[in-house]
C-alpha cells in the first residue's frame, strides 16, 4: 500500500482526482469504481473542472457505484443514484447510459445483476473509496467476515447516526443498504482511498496500522497489491 500526505481535503481532493484523470487518459473507456459520501466531492469537482476545459473526456468512461440504500428510488435526495447526477454526471460529457448505481428498490436480484454486470465490463479498472468512522467501506459494515460480492445489509447505528446530517432526522435515514462486497473492491486493479480530517483518523489507523480484521472492513486493502490511500494530516495524525 501506497499513502500520499496532503495538507488538507483541498489538496487530497487533488492528488486523488490527478489518479483518476491518468486512469482515464491511459483508458478512455475504463471503468471507474465511485463513491459517494462528503470524502470525494473534492475530487469530482476537479475533474468537472478538468472536463469543462476540454483536458478530460469522459465520454467513453463506464462507471459503477458501490452502493445505495436500500428503499430509495433513483429520484431521491438522498439517494447516491442523485448524489451522483448532482456531484458529477450531470457536470461531465459521461453517457448516463454508461453510469451505473446499485438499485435500491428493485429486491435481492439486484445483488447478483449487479455483480454480472462488473464481471460483463471486465472488472473495475479503478475504485475509489472512502472510509466510514468504523472502517467500512461501502456499506461493508464490521462483521464476523468479509463479504464477496453485492449484497444487502443492515446498516449499524453508528453508520446511521454518521449519516444523518444529510437527512430531515434519524428516523430518515434507511436501516439497510445494498453494497458492492469485499471481493468486488479488492478485485478492482487499483484502488484509491480518500479520508480527511480528524474524525477519520482512528478508524485510519485501525484499518492500515492494525491487524486485518472484518471487524474493521477496509483493513483487508493491507492486501491489495495497488493500493493508495491518498489521506491529509489530520486523517494521518494517530499514525
Ligand atoms: C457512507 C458511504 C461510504 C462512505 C462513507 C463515508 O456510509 N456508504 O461509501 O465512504 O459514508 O462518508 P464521508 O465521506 O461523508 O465521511
């Protein structure tokens, strides 16, 4: 595993947008892994910029997400087939056609078209993460073992309580998720993690400096044989 330092989410957002842009330069038609969540906004924003200046062109660029609620239609506010729309399809010459967002309404056959379809483009070229408070990634909560590939799970009280800023309440937010699983995101060739600030940092040390557990998901990247966790101080500052 690789760590690149940034001062802060600024240049995080940076480094880790430059990753994304010279997968897209080397593959026009890669296909990226995204995420949701406040950790890549940065990024997207960058590469939006990138786009409306004629330096990037997405249009051969296929895409799949890691996850959804469970619940919500793509129409939702807070659902992350709208958050990704809002934060970066919308703003780049990407075909939605290409884009894809687990269903969260569509029942538990979603998981296995979902895992077909990575499988159907070839695997993931890139995948970028970002890392909850207990160390999960995508909504791969801590468990008693990893996932393999797309399921549906029950999301933990402190996923829940850490998402709820974006929602009316608690009650809002949805009880469970579909996610892309372990297996899925270490299959990716390279991989690509974005944390920032301090609220990351325990969760960063538990993942990368500590035994690899499925009580904290994202320890298992210690495994990958590409990956980046592109992180800024204060996200580094317990190790
Ligand atoms: C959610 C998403 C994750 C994301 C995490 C962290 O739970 N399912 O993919 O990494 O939030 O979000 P943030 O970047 O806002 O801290």
């Amino acid at each position: 595993m690789r760590i690149l330092r940034t001062k802060d989410y600024d240049a995080m957002s940076a480094a880790a947008a430059r990753l994304i842009a010279a997968q897209i330069t080397l593959k026009p038609n890669c296909v990226l892994g995204l995420a949701t969540g406040s950790s890549p906004v940065g990024a997207y924003q960058n590469l939006i910029a990138w786009n409306k200046a004629g330096e990037l062109d997405f249009s051969a660029v296929r895409s799949v997400n890691l996850d959804e609620y469970a619940g919500l239609n793509p129409d939702h506010d807070q659902s992350y087939a709208y958050f990704m729309r809002h934060n970066l399809f919308d703003h780049v010459n990407i075909d939605l056609a290409n884009t894809n967002v687990p269903s969260g309404v569509s029942g538990d056959e979603e998981c296995q078209r979902y895992d077909q379809l990575i499988q159907d483009f070839g695997g993931i070229d890139l995948q970028l993460l970002g890392l909850g408070v207990n160390g999960h990634i995508g909504f791969n909560e801590p468990d008693d073992h990893f996932s393999l590939g797309t399921h549906k799970v029950t999301l933990t009280e402190s996923t829940r309580q850490a998402n709820k800023r974006f929602f009316a309440s608690l009650d809002e937010v949805p009880t469970h998720a579909y996610t892309m699983g372990v297996r899925d995101i270490l299959q990716a060739r390279r991989v690509v993690m974005v944390a920032s600030g301090t609220n990351k940092a325990q969760a960063i040390k538990d993942a990368f400096f500590g035994p690899v557990t499925p009580q904290v998901p994202a320890s298992i990247l210690q495994y990958h044989k590409d990956f980046i966790l592109v992180a800024d101080e204060e996200a580094l500052s317990l190790v």
